[in-house]
C-alpha cells in the first residue's frame, strides 16, 4: 500500500530525528523495535505528560510496576494459554505472517472475530498472495505466543504484554491507600512486550511499546449511581455502534453519552463516563474532531468477560482508521481470577458489611500511537516553490518550544544570543541555532514544528529588541529581551494569542 508521498513521509520521520529503526540499525534491525531520536522523544514526552494531566486532574493516582512477572501471574490472567496470534505460512518460500492482519490491511474491515474457515476462504476468495515472493499459502492457520519468556531465580517468568495485569495485583495496598472507599482509579505508563509475528506500520504495532492504561475499581451496584456522569452526559461524541457498522460506512454522526445510553449502546454511567475521558485525551493531544470516532466492538470480537467494548479509533493518513484505545468493562473478572490463583482474596467491604469482589473499568492505549498519529495528521508538505515541509502539530503539543537565532555567525550576535538561550532553558525547550541562512533556518524550525523562532540581530544590540516570529502566520512582531521569557509563558502557557503582541 505504498501512497503517494509514504516515502517522503518515511525519510521525514527518521531525518528530523524523531523515529529512526528498525533498531538497531547498524546490525541491520530487528523488526518492531525502534529508537525515538531527540525531537521524537520530545513529542513523546508531551504525550505523556498530557496523559498524565488527563488522569491527574480526574482524580486517578500513577504508580509504577515491574515488566517482569512469574507465569503463574500471566497462567491465572489467561495470556499464557490465549494470547496468541495466528498465523499462515508462505507455501513457495516459508514466510509466516499474521492471518488477521493480511486480510485487514489495504481493506476496511475487522478479521479478529473471523474463524480460521473464514481466514483461510477469505485469503482463497479475494486470491491474496504472500507478499514477499507472490506464492501462495498453505491451507492451514497456526498459533503463535505473542508472551517473550524468560527465566528469573529459577521461576518460568515473562515479560508483561500490557500493563493492566500488574496494575489488578496490589489491590488490597490500593484499598488500604484510598481509606477503603471505592471507587479509585490508578494508572501506569511503562513498556510492555508483545512477540507480534511480522511487525510492521513503524511503532503502530512495536514488540516493544509503551503503555499508558488507567484502571478504576468500583462497586459494581454503584455504576449507574455515577456522580461525575451528570457533568458530561450533554456531551456529544461520535459512537459508531456495531448495528450502524453493519450498515454501512461512518458518517461522522455523533450523539451524547446520555443519548448512547439510553439506547443501550452502553450500559453504565461509569462506563459513559470512562469513554468521554478516553475521548478528551485524544482531544487534549489537539487531534481534530473529524479524525476520531468511537467503534463498538462486535459481540463476536469481545473478550469473554468483558461487558461494554468500545474502541477508539483515528484517521491516519497514511493508514486509515486506526485503533489507538480501548475502553473496556473487564467486571470482576481480574480480581476474581487472582483471588482464585493467589489465593488472597481481593474484595472490598460496603458499609452494610457486605463482601464484594469490585469491577474494573479500563481505558487502555499507550504513548507510541498518539506520538506517531501527530506525526502522521500534521506532517505537510508543500510540493510547490522550494518543497517546504511543516510539522503542523498544536502548539502545545510541539517538542520544541523556541528556537534561537543569531542573525549572523558574529561574536557579538553569538553573545547575546546565548545569554537569551541561557535564560530561556530555565523555562523552555530552547534549539539554538546559528548554521546556514536565516531563510534555511526558519526552515528547519518550522520542520520540527516549534512555534516561535527568535532572531538576534544588531539593531537587538542597541535597543534590546529581539524579533518574535510565529510558524503558522509567518508574523513577526518586536518585543524586548526582557519581556521574552513571560510573552513566550503567556503564549505558550497561558493562553494569549500571537495577535495580542503589541
Ligand atoms: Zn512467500
């Protein structure tokens, strides 16, 4: 599925520094692991923290657990017995690929609930090849762990494939930390391992990602006694449910979570609740509107215990719809399984006395696909003139802050500009910058998406201006060096507009 400008796109993505791999790439790489250069990094970090602020600010606590666990976790959870991937083997030259995902990719469709009859007919019907050398598959579908094992202290372990597990298991000290009230929310970013049988679509499907999944636990007869739903129920969010997928394609219809859930589409004002939070993440990274819309899961692709299943996903440009987060309600499933295998019963006490195993309501995505959907959505670039590439990401979301320029590669310029750089670091992620033109400069800036570029010239020597550009309307506007620190927090921080300076 190579589209017009997936190349430049791909040079991009690895010249500006932001994803360089497969990794390690002088040992030729091993597919589905990468490196995030210095600008990539940035972008990463910005998506983290604005998680973060998301979970924070609705009363979630972050904690932080090991990636390494015995298998008796992973037996009890189920991973060590169903999580697996199938797949099918090149016939001509023994090539193996992932069933689902050769059917799904170039078509809009979900192969996960498929049988293997259904693969293997669809992968006769639609006469589709292997696509390292054409030949044909073999008519049979096999498994394949996605767990990476390893051994610690004598104990058969692996590496965790998500970071939900390992957030269920200190239940009790959560219990204990949150003074025995339910309900309480708790979240982890931190990486997690999937053996995935032919990784591709760069850090879209890694064997290494970075999770970021928050948990609530709740009393399951107070999920429709939820205090925080009656603020957001008016709010209208795009729900595209399994009757409306059957019938055709998306049409960008929204309705109000109160709405979803009087026609059943949810269950539980919790639950509604979860899916607007997941939603306005996804709004808080400044994805636009159009670019997302919420799937509901097929009764035939939901895990077996899970009750509601909703999926968020974006419009890529360079692969179309795309999962990026799933909202799940898992019920007392975890609890109830680690209880059993543990032995520790993991239940919580109502007022009344009465024991009950809590449920667990879970948004689950991570911090590698949010990072690669702004790299995708606002790449641009213009094929006219001189070829200029933009990385269009909000403002707040840019990896840099300002870039720095002296006018010209001149001491006394070098001087006061790295007084200003000096004094900028405290506050903001400064890119100093006097090699090339200032055209080439501006350029390169505008590349890395950085809103501001400030040029030190020699009139800045005498009157103590500096000029203040802005990337998205070219503006440029005089201020003085010693109002810059509290107009860049004011632009960047504090909600002023560019066309506020002077
Ligand atoms: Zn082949």
């Amino acid at each position: 599925m190579e589209k017009n400008g997936e190349k430049d796109f791909t040079s991009f993505v690895q010249e500006a520094g932001l994803i360089w791999g497969p990794s390690p790439e002088i040992y030729g790489g091993v597919a589905g692991f990468y490196t995030y250069g210095p600008l990539g990094k940035l972008l990463k970090n910005r998506v983290e923290n604005s998680v973060r602020k998301t979970f924070n600010e609705s009363g979630f606590r972050e904690i932080e657990g090991p990636t390494v666990l015995p298998n008796e976790v992973w037996k009890a959870s189920g991973h060590l017995d169903t999580f697996q991937d199938r797949t099918i083997k090149c016939k001509k030259c023994g090539a193996v690929f992932r069933a689902d995902k050769l059917i799904e990719e170039g078509r809009d469709i979900s192969a996960d609930a498929f049988s293997n009859d259904q693969i293997l007919r669809f992968i006769k019907d639609n006469k589709i090849k292997c696509p390292v050398c054409k030949g044909n598959f073999e008519e049979k579908i096999e498994k394949q762990s996605l767990m990476l094992s390893t051994v610690v202290g004598g104990k058969e372990a692996s590496l965790r494939p998500e970071t939900a597990t390992g957030t269920y298991l200190p239940f009790i000290r959560y219990y204990n930390y949150f003074r025995k009230k339910l309900p309480f929310g708790v979240f982890q970013i931190g990486k997690a391992y999937r053996n995935e049988i032919s990784p591709r679509q760069n850090v879209l499907r890694g064997r290494e990602f970075t999770q970021a999944e928050g948990q609530i636990f709740v009393d399951p007869k107070e999920k429709n006694n939820w205090g925080p739903y009656e603020k957001i129920k008016d709010e209208k969010l795009p729900f595209w449910s399994e009757s409306e997928q059957k019938s055709g394609k998306f049409a960008g219809k929204v309705i109000s979570v109160k709405e979803a859930l009087e026609k059943k589409l949810i269950k539980s004002q919790a639950y509604g609740w979860c899916i607007w939070l997941a939603y306005t993440q996804f709004k808080n990274f400044g994805i636009p509107a159009d670019r997302i819309r919420m799937r509901q899961h097929h009764a035939d692709e939901k895990a077996f215990y899970a009750d509601d299943a909703w999926d968020i996903e974006l419009k890529l440009n360079n692969y179309g719809w795309t999962e990026v987060c799933g909202v799940h309600d898992r019920t007392d499933y975890d609890l109830t399984q680690h209880s059993k295998a543990s032995g520790v019963k993991l239940e919580a006490v109502r007022d009344n006395g009465e024991k009950f195993i809590p449920h667990v309501l879970e948004i689950a995505f991570g911090s590698d696909r949010p990072t690669y959907s702004l790299i995708d959505i606002f790449y641009e670039k213009k094929t006219e003139g001189e070829g200029k590439t933009i990385l269009r990401v909000p403002y707040h979301m840019s990896p840099i802050d300002v870039s720095i320029f002296p006018l010209m590669r001149k001491d006394e310029l070098l001087k006061a500009a790295e007084e200003i750089v000096l004094d900028l670091e405290k506050s903001f992620i400064v890119d100093y910058d006097f090699t090339g033109s200032i055209g080439k400069r501006y350029l390169r800036s505008a590349m890395q998406g950085t809103p501001y570029a400030v040029t030190i010239d020699y009139d800045s020597l005498e009157d103590k201006d500096v000029t203040i550009r802005d990337r998205d309307s070219e503006r440029q506007v005089r201020v003085k060096i010693d109002s810059l620190r509290e107009i860049l927090w004011g632009l960047l921080k504090g909600g002023k507009k560019f066309e506020e300076l002077r």
